[in-house]
C-alpha cells in the first residue's frame, strides 16, 4: 500500500529563519506529488506540484520543492518565513493512472513574529 | 473564479442516524473527490465521481455513498453514523480531461459531529 509520510509533526520556527518540510512516499511507480498549506480558518490550497521535467519545483508565496527520486522525497523549502506562513502543511502523491490522492499527516509550522 | 462550494459548514447528528452532505465542484471543473480528515490526521480519500458514476473507492464502508448530478455537483451520503465518523469532510474537484495529471482544488469542508 502507498504511504505518505512527514517527518515532523510540529515545527516552530522565527521570522527570517529557513524552512525545510521532509515528504518522503513508498511507492516505485510514476508518481505526480503535491504540497498543500491550511492557513488557520481557511480550506486546503495548492502551493506546488510536480509531475515530470524539472525536480525543482516553485509555487507560491516564495516556496520550492524538491524531486529527489532516488530517495523517493519531495521536500518543500522557503529560505526566509514570515508570520503568515504559520500554518498546517501537507504533501500528497498520487500514481500514475490512480485518481485519488494520499496524504501525509501534516506538519504544522509555526513561525514567531 | 467560483470555488469549490460545500454545504453545510456545520452538522451535528446522532450515533445511527443518516447525513447528507452536499459539493459543487470549481467552475470549469467535472470531476468531485471526497475525502474524510480526522483531527490530527492527512485527509483519506472516500471516493472519486465523473460522468455521474463513481470511478474510484477507497478503503471505506458501503454506509459510505455519493452521487454526482448532470450539472457535476455532489453529495456524499453516511448511514448508521458511528462517533468514529467524526471528521472534516472535504470535497475537491478536477477537470478529467485537461492534459496534466490531475490537479485537485478543495473546499472549505463540512465539520460533522456525531453524538
């Protein structure tokens, strides 16, 4: 069975300071990979993917992710967080071929203004 | 842009009761996934509907069944709630036949409460 796992459940960070989130999935298989952020009160949104081409991946609000097949990773980094980057953030990875998408179990990032 | 719209917010019921939650995907989209979130947990896919039929199930009960409308809209039905159905039930949609892999977009979620 595919699973998604997150290495950290909880990470407390200061303005400024770099952020990197570990994803790491066991599948061997094509597989397209996601990151998604809650900001608190808000619904689940799209921060970055990745499907093929370039292992290095941006999205929004400043953040990349990283490809590493090798060792079946996907991990999200931002060089300088801000406050509103306080929230809670999940990988996801689907297969080739499968419409469903597994989840992580979410890292919550906190960051001290 | 409309977004994914899932009603209602809130819900609160009693252990062997049935609920009806209801989604209408993002304009454009055609295709609705549900998924259950547990507090403290990744949102775990139910199932996947297009073209008015489910196309994909995951690891949930029969209690667990949905719908999809002409107009791609869904609902996600429960029978005989149990408390463990606790959740946040979240619905995302896609568009099946756009040239990438497919790309979910979520709404808000329905929070329900079983008693």
């Amino acid at each position: 069975a595919q699973s998604v796992s997150q290495h950290n459940h909880h990470v407390i960070l200061s303005e400024a300071a770099s952020l990197e989130l570990g994803c790491n999935y066991s599948y061997g298989g094509t597989v397209n990979l996601f990151w998604y952020v809650q900001y608190p009160g808000q619904h689940l949104q799209l921060l970055l993917k990745y499907f093929s081409g370039d292992p290095l991946v941006k999205g929004i609000k400043g953040f990349e992710a990283e490809f590493i097949k090798s060792k079946f990773s996907f991990n999200l980094r931002k060089p300088s967080v801000q406050w509103s980057d306080t929230a809670e953030y999940f990988c996801a990875v689907s297969r080739s071929n499968d419409y469903k998408l597994s989840f992580g179990a979410g890292t919550t990032v906190t960051v001290r203004a | 842009d409309a977004g994914v719209t899932q009603s209602p917010t809130h819900l609160i019921k009693t252990r062997g009761q049935q609920v009806t939650l209801r989604c209408s995907p993002k304009s454009g989209h055609d295709t609705v996934s549900w998924y259950q979130q547990a507090l403290g947990q990744g949102p775990q896919f139910i199932f996947q509907y297009y073209e008015e039929e489910e196309r994909q199930r995951g690891n949930f009960p029969d209690r667990f069944s949905g719908h999809q409308f002409p107009n791609y809209s869904s609902e996600l039905n429960v029978n005989a709630l149990l408390l463990g159905d606790s959740a946040l039930y979240l619905c995302a949609s896609s568009l099946a036949t756009s040239a990438s892999p497919d790309t979910q977009y979520f709404g808000p979620g329905t929070r329900l409460t079983v008693l």
